[in-house]
C-alpha cells in the first residue's frame, strides 16, 4: 500500500470537536480518504458513551472541548477503562500552543497528534504513516488486547529483527510490557538496545526505573538527574524521581519534585492528586490546599472523580483556617463550603458521602470558632447517619468525636455505650480509647469547673475555710484550668492575711504557682498571677521560710 492508495474503507472512526464546522471538514476530509463508518461527538461526555458502546479502530479528538472534558481526559477515561484496545489509534488533533496542554496532551500518549490548521494531504500523510506503523505491530498488539503480555513480549523480538528500522517504537512498547510484568532485566536490554544506537531520554528514563526496582537506587536517581539537565522539561523524570524519593523516605525532596512536575504539566489529576496527598503528609497545607483545588477541577468531567478529594482539598483548607474574620479566612471558609455543597450534590444518591460532607462541614465552621453552625452541622450529621441503615463503626466513631467538638458530651458518652453493647471491631480499639479519655477529660472539667463555682459562692460569702475545701477538691483535678488554680491560690491567700499564718497552706500556693507555670503578658490573667505571686512572697518573708 502507498499513501496515495491509502484508504480508510471498513474502519470504525468516531469524531471529536466542539465545532461543528470543524467536525464537518474533518469528515469530508476522512471521505475522501475513503471512510464509510464515522461517528462523531460533540463533547467529551458524548464520546466516552460512543466509546463505551463502540470498538472503534480510529479516535480523532480534538484537544479543546470547552468547560467539560477536554482531549486528554478522553484519552484518559479510554485507556482507564481498556476500552480503547492496543490495536486501535487515538489521534490528538490540538491548536494549543501552551506547553502545559501540549505536554498534558501527549503524556498519556496517543498514537499520533496533529496540530492545527491541517490540510487533507498532512491528515493523510499522518494516517498513512501511523497506519504501516500499527500493521507491523498488529500481532504484538492483538496480545496485548489479548492479555498475554508474555506472549506479546516475545513477538516485539520477531517485529524488531524484521523490523530493525522500527526499534525504537518497537522497543519502547517492549521495555513498558516488560516493565508491567516486572521482567525487570529484560526492560533493561530492551532500553539499553536503544540507547546504543542512538540517545533517547525516554530510554535513559526507562533504565533508570529498572535500576530502581533492580536495588540500584543511586544509579537510577543519577541517571534521572542526568536526563533532567539535558531534558528540563521532561515531567515523568520528576515523577519518578519523587517516587524514588518517598521510598527512600525523603519526603519534603520528594514534593519538591511534583511540585516541579506540575508547573510543567499542571493538568493531570493523578499528580495533582499524589502532590496534594504528599503535601498533606508533610504538613505543607498551602501546597495541598492548591493541589487538591486544581485535582477537583480536573476530575470534575473525568474518571478519576472522587468524593475523597473534595474532603482531602477541605481538610487542608482547615488547616488554614483560624477565627480572624480576614477576607482571606472568609473567601477560603466559603470556598471549602462550597466544595462541601457540590460534594454533597455530585454523591447526592450515597448517604456515607453526604454524611462524610456533613461532619466536614461542622469541622470547617468549628476551625473559624463559628459554634453555632458547626453544632448546627453536627445535628445535620446525626440524622443523615439516622437514615444509614448499617452504619459503619468509622462512621460512628466519628460522630462521636464531633459530638465532643461541638459540646455534646452526653450524646457522645450514649453513642459509645451504643458501640460497646453493639461490639467494636478490634481495628477501631484504640480510637475508641482515645474518645473515652477526651470523654473522661471533659468530664473532670466539669466537675473541677462545678468545684470552682462553689469555691467562688464560698469565698464571696467570705466562708474562707469552705472556699478553699471547695478548691482543693478542684485542683486535685489534672484538667483544673489556671483560672482555677489562681482562685485557689487567692483563697488561700486571704485565709492566711485574715485568719492566721498557715505553713501548710502557703506551701499549698507554692505549688499551684508551679502548676500554673508563667502566664503571659498579653493573657488578661496576667496582673491578678503577678499580684498573687508578689503577696506569696510576701508572706513567706514574714514566715521567716
């Protein structure tokens, strides 16, 4: 066959472009070409259905598809899926002349681009070339579609023999099989092949991840950093570079090398995603907060949509928050609400999901010390986990821990006693531990702060001896708050100015003074410590101690 009688005749060929001129032109130039069953989409929702339905041997899709799914997140979903086959072409066609589109374009490696404006004789000249290209490695192809990757493997040998002009194709389809098989020393010759008959950095990458999974982690780093200097923008060198860094537990390196990645390509949702977990780990929320925002952006209209990374974007957005009434703590308060909303309205049907927005968003208002609302959103939560038909032991183990957030300590002491009579699973033992010490914690707050109240009465009433009773039983409290420890010590204070010199209980104030340690000047606490501390030191003059 010669590109002049190159003919498309019996191929299922699907469209792609927002524009209908566009769409037209492209068919009337695939006519000519001979083509008899074209299908064609006007969006990228319409194009994942026709390839849900349809084995298409040839995809042409334009890059820019407007608001919803663009080109790459077709080819994404196509290959997510597999049900675009091996032996199938995905053709990019892409005006875009931004290298994070372009890069983001071919990183997921269609078979071929072009890019606009194209004349008939370019499309045929592309078509023809890819279509010698995929006859020669139909065999190989049909066992791949076929799942015998082995298989598939052994015939890339026959092909590169017969074929030796095709061996860096050829090559670098057998080092990513070999490499998905974990034939590790046979990706290594097939990438070494290559780069004794020529340089390629896609095969000096190649050699650097099978030294990697081979034990030789300072080889494969040097050959990535290598690659790197003559090839900058080549963002799967960071991507690999960043995996090799995390499992040699430099993590905060690690980061700098996705972050690196996605100023290159800031389109793909798996790497934003991986950046804004790994940020999150390393506590870098701002970078996490940017990463997490831009993945929900993208995956809006993908396969890799997710109600875990609305939470995860509005978990390191609380981080961020605090209650100064700030515009910039307002707009990021109402950004993480609005993420909640849309979370809630995409998963509408699955009330785990709703009730997973619902208890984020209490702990959102509870980060701006709005109490009102975050209470508010918790009793929200309490009745979508009513309408759960089995709830989850997580699940209720989180709702107790925003009861105690929101200051319902005796809804939360009941729905562990509800767990408990239910039995826990054994993975859950330790939260539970935890929420019954902040249970009991609170508890001896509660009393300390009743013991205070009643100190106080006493000492208003200037009943000195029943005032510090009242306290001692306080302060025997490990939760007693300064407050507390400083009206004990005043009640001691007054006993020994107005009653007698008590030994015993100067001492007493010696040790609550240690408790309370130093109070701050800007605590409005602050006078009243300084005061009392002065008077203990007084009196202990006097005592002669």
């Amino acid at each position: 066959m010669t590109e002049a009688s190159f003919n498309l005749q019996g191929q299922k060929i699907l469209i792609v472009d927002d524009l209908v001129e566009a769409r037209s032109a492209l068919k009337s130039m695939l006519s000519v070409l001979g083509a008899d069953d074209v299908y064609t989409a006007t969006d990228g929702r319409e194009a994942v259905e026709h390839i849900m339905e349809h084995d298409f041997d040839l995809v042409l899709s334009d890059y820019n598809l407007g608001k919803a799914k663009d080109g790459q997140q077709i080819l994404e979903e196509a290959r997510y899926t597999s049900r675009l086959r091996a032996t199938a072409s995905f053709v990019m066609i892409t005006g875009e002349n931004a290298v994070d589109r372009v890069m983001g374009a071919l990183e997921y490696d269609p078979d071929a681009y072009v890019t606009k404006p194209f004349t008939l004789s370019i499309l045929r000249e592309r078509l023809y070339r890819l279509s010698i290209l995929k006859t020669i490695l139909l065999p190989m192809n049909r066992a791949v579609d076929q799942g015998q990757i082995d298989w598939a493997i052994e015939i890339a040998d026959q092909i590169r023999i017969e074929h030796p002009r095709l061996l860096l194709p050829v090559s670098r389809l057998q080092g990513k099989l070999c490499l998905k098989q974990e034939r590790y020393e046979d990706a290594l010759e097939a990438y070494t092949r290559v780069l004794e008959s020529r340089p390629a950095s896609w095969a000096r990458l190649g050699q650097a991840v099978c030294f990697h999974f081979l034990g030789d982690t300072d080889q494969a780093v040097s050959l990535i950093r290598a690659t790197l200097l003559d090839h900058p923008l080549y963002v799967q060198c960071h991507d690999w570079l960043a995996k090799i860094l995390i499992g040699q537990g430099k993590s905060e390196e690690a980061q700098q090398e996705l972050e690196a990645a996605v100023r290159i390509s800031p389109r793909a949702v798996l790497r934003q995603l991986e950046l804004g977990q790994l940020a999150l780990s390393n506590e870098s929320y701002t970078v996490a907060q940017d990463a997490f925002e831009q993945a929900m952006r993208l995956a809006r209209y993908s396969c890799y949509k997710s109600s875990v990374t609305y939470q995860q974007f509005v978990e390191a957005a609380q981080h961020n928050l605090d209650a100064e009434q700030t515009k910039e703590n307002r707009l990021l308060c109402n950004k993480a609400l609005r993420a909640l909303d849309e979370m809630k309205q995409e998963f509408s049907g699955n009330m785990g999901v709703v009730f997973d927005a619902t208890i984020a968003e209490s702990r959102t208002y509870k980060a701006v010390e709005d109490d009102n609302k975050a209470r508010g959103s918790a009793d929200k939560a309490e009745g979508v986990l009513a309408r759960i038909k089995e709830p989850t032991g997580e699940q209720q183990l989180t709702m107790t821990e925003v009861y105690i957030d929101t200051g319902q300590s005796e809804k939360a002491a009941n729905m562990v006693q509800v767990m408990k009579d239910q039995g826990v699973a054994n993975k859950l033992l330790q939260r539970l531990g935890s929420i019954e010490e902040r249970l009991s914690n609170i508890n001896a707050r509660e009393k300390s702060a009743e013991l205070n109240e009643k100190g106080v009465a006493h000492y208003e009433r200037g009943e000195l001896k029943e005032a510090i009773a009242a306290f001692d039983q306080a302060t025997r409290f490990e939760e007693a708050g300064i407050s507390v420890l400083l009206n004990a010590i005043q009640a001691k204070v007054s006993y020994i100015e107005n009653e007698q010199l008590d030994v015993g209980q100067l001492k007493d104030c010696y040790r609550l003074l240690r408790r309370v340690g130093n109070v701050g000047h800007f605590d409005e606490r602050h006078d009243r410590y300084k005061r009392l501390k002065e008077t203990c030191e007084r009196l202990r003059r006097s005592a002669g101690l």
